[in-house]
C-alpha cells in the first residue's frame, strides 16, 4: 500500500500544472531575469583610476612619505593602484584641472600640502582622504624620529644616524597599523544575495507540493480523501508515502535550478557543495513542512490554502532580501526575532555563512534552525488534523 499510494500521489503530482510552474519553471525565469538584471551591476560600479596632478616643485621633491607613497599609489605596475598621475608644473595643472581631465592636483606650499580640485565628488573625496592619510602617517613619523633624535642628543651621542632613526620610525609606525586578515571568498558579490533569496524562495515553493499531498488525503477535500478515510489501510502510512513523493518531486526541482544556475547562469556557490546541498535538503523540509501545517490548520478550499501559503513565502523572502538587498540588514539590525523565526532568511544565512566566513559555527545554527523550524511545523500539523471532525463526508 505504501509504494502504491507513492507512485499515486507522484503521479497526481506532477500531472498538477500549477505545481510544476511554481516548482520547476518560475524559479527558473525568475532566476534568468535576475542574471540578466544584475549582471553587469558591479562591473559598472567599479572604481575607475583617479586622474590626479602632483605640482613637482622643489618642496614635494623634498618631502620624501608624500614622495614615496605617491609614486607606490600611481604605480603603473601595480594592477591595484588607485590614482594615475601626472607630475607637472603648477600653470600646468590649473590647465589640466581647468579642462576637467584631472580631479585635483596636489601643491606642496613649503611643508604645507594642498588639495586643488574644481568640484565636490567621489574623486576627489577619495584623493583628499588619502593625502590626509600620507600626511597624518608622517607626521607620526616625524614625531616618533625627533623624540629619538632628541633621545640620542640626551644620552651624549651629538651625531645621530638620522637615516636610520627615520627609518625604525617608519617600520614602528607600519608594525602598529591594523592588520585586517581576509578570509572571505575571492568572489564576493553582494549581488549573490538575489540567487540565495531564489533558493530559499524554491524551497518553500515546495510547501505548495506538500499541502497538495495534504489536502488529497483529507475527506473534505475531494473524492481520493474520503475514499482514504473509509479505508481500513493505515493513514499514517498513507500520508507519510505521499509526503514522501513530494519530497522527492521538490528536491528534483531544486536540483534543475542548481544545475541551471551553475552551468547555464554561471553563478558561483562556492566551493562546500556538499554542505550546500545539505542546507537546500534543510530548507526544503522547512518549505514541505510549512506547506503541510498550511493545509492541516487552515479549514478552506484549495485556492485558498494556496493563496495564503504563496502570501506567507513571499513576505518571508521579501525580508530575507529578495525585493531589496538592504531589507534583510533592517530586519537583522530594528527586528531580529523574524530573522529568528523567517525560514527564508535562515536559508539565505546559511548561504552567506559558507560564502563569507571560514568557519562553520553559524552554518550548523542555521541548519539546526531550520530542522527545528520543520519539526515545529509538523508538530502543529498533526495536532490540526487529530482535532479535525466531520460530521458527514
């Protein structure tokens, strides 16, 4: 009886075409319609080289940092560099200034260096702050070498290595900068977040699988559930093989949108693929669960159910992101509890914690979260359909 009511429903399944659209074929348009969106978004946000003038008097010649650090910072070897710069005269850099072909130019007045730009921008932002940088990191230096010297002076040695002293002043000054150590994806793209919004969105799409399992074993729901309630088989049995096929049927459909983003979208998952597909079987337990706790406490017809359920995963992905990068950042920093409580987002932070971080502590919280977040769901399921009563089927 098990295996023959699990081909049935696997039959009436994907014979439903409302339920192959929304498990197999939206996912995969809305998951085209995000490449096509969002594919040159970060290239065309990309920060460009900075035109920049340096006035290459006598005072710039000597102060050495600003010297040093602009020649690193317009290095045309470096692939990293920032600025790309032009070593001219002052007339000449009012010129190229005044033409728009630079965004500013640097001019050494004595020891006192000055910014020239014509505009307030993101440019010229940029080659304020930096200069501000340079100058400020000198000025350490500076003060660190003259207390050293003055050291030198008090202790009786009156011919100080000046170089030297500058010098260990310097690699003071860089051994007490902040080291940042990056242990993040080399492809970190905030656009990904879309692409995890679409699979957490796939797997509660699946509740819709599973409420269909539901309702075709319920008696007020059509012919097949009143013929199972009068059935001297076992109802448990019975349903469990047709959550199972559904099962199955969603997980297939998840596996046609991986394949498809993978290989067709090229969109990078990262590299734990074995931990991703066990965050998408989590997820899709979620989805299948939420679907059935819908079908079993909701007394209405079909299309209500369905209705209500779309309504819920849809508001549920709309927190986690997926209409707004930046609505997930509001719920986790104003509303933590939904973050909490979203299955949505729970799958969608599990993403980032194998796309972000090098450990696996707030993975495992998520998957954990997840299953308890089924386990609830089908807790209430059976508790709905132990309390339904009929008095005539």
């Amino acid at each position: 009886m098990f295996l023959h009511n699990f081909k049935y429903t696997f039959k009436i399944i994907f014979r439903n075409k409302m339920l192959v659209f929304w498990t197999f074929a939206f996912p995969i348009v809305l998951g085209t319609l995000f490449k096509m969106a969002f594919s040159n978004i970060e290239s065309s946000e990309k920060l460009n080289l900075i035109d920049i003038a340096v006035v290459d008097n006598q005072s710039f010649k000597d102060n050495e940092i600003l010297k040093e650090a602009f020649d690193t910072l317009g290095d045309e070897k470096d692939s990293e560099r920032i600025f790309d710069i032009v070593y001219v005269s002052e007339d000449k850099a009012e010129e190229l200034l005044e033409s728009e072909d630079i965004s500013g130019y640097l001019l050494m007045d004595g020891d006192e260096p000055k910014i020239v730009v014509k505009q307030n921008g993101i440019n010229e932002t940029i080659f304020q702050y930096v200069t501000e940088e340079i100058i400020q990191t000198g000025n350490t230096v500076n003060t660190l070498a003259e207390e050293e010297i003055a050291a030198e002076v008090a202790a009786g040695n009156f011919s100080p290595d000046y170089k030297n002293i500058y010098l260990s002043a310097l690699e003071r000054v860089q051994d007490n900068e902040v080291s940042l150590k990056d242990v993040s994806n080399k492809n970190l793209s905030y656009t990904m977040i879309e692409f995890y919004t679409l699979i957490a969105m796939t797997c509660l799409y699946g509740g819709i699988i599973g409420m269909c399992a539901v309702n075709n074993n319920l008696p007020n729901m059509g012919d097949k559930g009143k013929r199972t309630a009068v059935t001297p088989v076992s109802k448990g049995k019975v349903l469990i093989s047709s959550l199972l096929a559904g099962y199955i049927i969603q997980l297939i459909g998840l596996s046609i949108l991986f394949v498809y983003t993978i290989f067709v979208l090229k969109v990078d998952y990262g590299d734990n693929l074995a931990l991703i597909i066990v965050l998408a079987l989590a997820g899709s337990l979620a989805g299948l669960s939420l679907g059935i706790a819908v079908a079993a406490l909701i007394k209405s017809n079909e299309n209500t159910k369905t209705g209500v359920l779309i309504g819920i995963t849809m508001f549920c992905c709309f927190l986690s992101g997926m209409m707004g990068i930046t609505m997930k950042y509001i719920v986790d920093k104003n509303m933590p509890f939904l973050g909490k409580i979203n299955p949505a987002a729970m799958i969608t932070d599990g993403f980032y914690s194998l796309y972000y971080y090098d450990t696996y502590d707030r993975y495992f919280v998520n998957v954990a979260a997840l299953l308890v977040f089924s386990l609830v769901m089908l807790l209430l399921s059976v508790r709905g359909l132990r309390r339904q009563k009929y008095d005539s089927i």
